[in-house]
C-alpha cells in the first residue's frame, strides 16, 4: 500500500495501516492532525499533534484557561507533563476511575463524540475511508482538503 507512514495493523491480521491523530476544538472542527502508522501508539502522536496547530492559539490565562480532554489510551506521567508544559488544564480519566463515575452520575456521556464525529465526517471523503495512496504527501494533502471542507462547513458562512 504506502510507502511512508504506514505499519502493520494489529487489527487486522497485520495489514498495512494508517492512524490519523486529530485534534479538534469544542464544536468538532479540526485544529491539527498527524498521520502514522497503524502501529504507532497514541500517546506517542500527541507532542506532533498538538506542536502544528492550524491556527494560531491564544495565550491560556486565569480568566480564560484551555482544557485539553483526552481518553484513557494517553494516562501516562509523561503526556501528563507534556500538556502542563504547553498551559492546557488536562481532563483524563485514569483507568478503572470513568467506569465509576459513570455508574453515579446518571445519563452521563463523555466528551469523546466530538472528535470521533469529526472522524467520521472525515471518512465521508472516500479517498480517505481507504487509502489508496501510495505517497504519504498526497494522502496528507486530501487530509487537509477534508480538514479545510469541514471548518467550512461547521463555519456556515454562506447559509
């Protein structure tokens, strides 16, 4: 398949793969994404992730601080730092504890949906649901075509 930024999928009988790390604000609409190979860890896509944003961040302050959600996938000590070191408040549920929280708190759902929504509009793009490119840098380039689709859309800027 690929040449570059493509690895055996533990899924699926160790076919090549491809892993797409996306970062998105509240709404849904993509801030920066990463591609890797299918078996490349999370924890070790969100320093790329999260150093290429689409648009310049503002300044977190007291007033207004910036939250970071993450899934259970990234509780490790050194993720921990990262997102102190670059000022985000870190919302991650260690393991065993959301399992807990959710039988008190009825009707509860967490935050996740955003961004696999967003994974989601995203694999509407046919060209992306299944990679047929062989060069990283096209497939990279109809990621930001789709990225770029998406901000527009979720902008409605013309009706």
């Amino acid at each position: 398949m690929g040449e570059k930024k493509t690895g055996p999928n533990p899924t699926d009988r160790g076919k090549r793969g491809t892993k797409r790390s996306l970062w998105t604000d509240g709404r849904g609409m993509p801030l920066g994404v990463v591609v890797d190979g299918a078996n490349r860890h999370d924890m070790k896509l969100l320093g790329p992730t999260l150093s290429e944003p689409a648009a310049p961040r503002p300044e977190p302050d007291a007033k207004n601080p910036q939250h970071l959600c993450l899934d259970k996938g990234y509780d490790y000590p050194i993720i921990r730092e990262q997102v102190a070191e670059l000022g985000y408040v870190l919302h991650l549920r260690s393991r065993g504890e959301e399992k807990e929280e959710k039988a008190a708190i009825p009707g509860y759902r967490a935050r996740r949906w955003v961004v696999e929504r967003t994974h989601s509009w995203m694999n509407r793009f046919r060209r992306l649901l299944i990679r047929w490119e062989k060069k990283v840098e096209n497939y990279e380039a109809m990621l930001h075509f789709a990225c770029a689709w998406i901000c527009f859309r979720c902008a409605e800027v013309f009706g």
